[in-house]
C-alpha cells in the first residue's frame, strides 16, 4: 500500500465501501464471471488508479462505477507490467510506489 492511500484503505469509509461491493457481488470475481468461471474475489479494484491527486475524490474512491471484484489472478494481470520494485547496481531490492 503506498504511504499516500494508507489513511484512505484504514478508514471506515472504505472498508464498508468494499465489504458492501463485494458483498453485491456475492464475493466472485466479475473477470473470471464474465468468462463463466466462479472464483473467489478478495480485492477490491479501482478501475481508475488511486493517486495522490485524486484520492480525495469520492467519485473515484468510492463511487462503486469505479469499483470492480477481482481474484488475485485477475488482480495481479492488471498491474503487470507495472512492477513496484526494481534491483540495483549491487543486485539489492528496492520498493518503490
């Protein structure tokens, strides 16, 4: 979680945000649905990223438009690509993001 969105992701707010969505989404990833596959969706996914800019913005953190039921297969396909860590000269990990 980036230090930004931590106040956001803790709060009340969102938790009952996301446990309603899921909840109405009788706890299946909408991905794997579409494609006739029932699957356990855990996260809860902003469609349009969450950023320091917007992240006060409740018509993208909570409105549920912007909201979509993911596994952590289908979770993760997403944000290929889009690594939050990279090596160093001296081979050592570091996290960004």
């Amino acid at each position: 979680m980036k230090e930004y969105a931590k106040g956001f992701y803790k709060s009340i707010t969102w938790q009952r945000t996301r446990e309603a969505y899921a909840s109405s989404k009788r706890y299946l990833c909408e991905r794997c649905l579409a494609k006739g596959i029932q699957r356990y969706g855990d996260t809860v996914h902003h469609k349009t990223f969450i950023t320091p800019n917007n992240i006060s913005d409740p018509d993208i953190t909570l409105n549920w438009d912007n909201l979509q039921l993911l596994c952590r297969d289908c979770h993760a396909a997403i944000h290929r690509g889009k690594k939050r860590y990279k090596a160093d000269k001296d081979g050592r990990i570091k996290i960004y993001g």
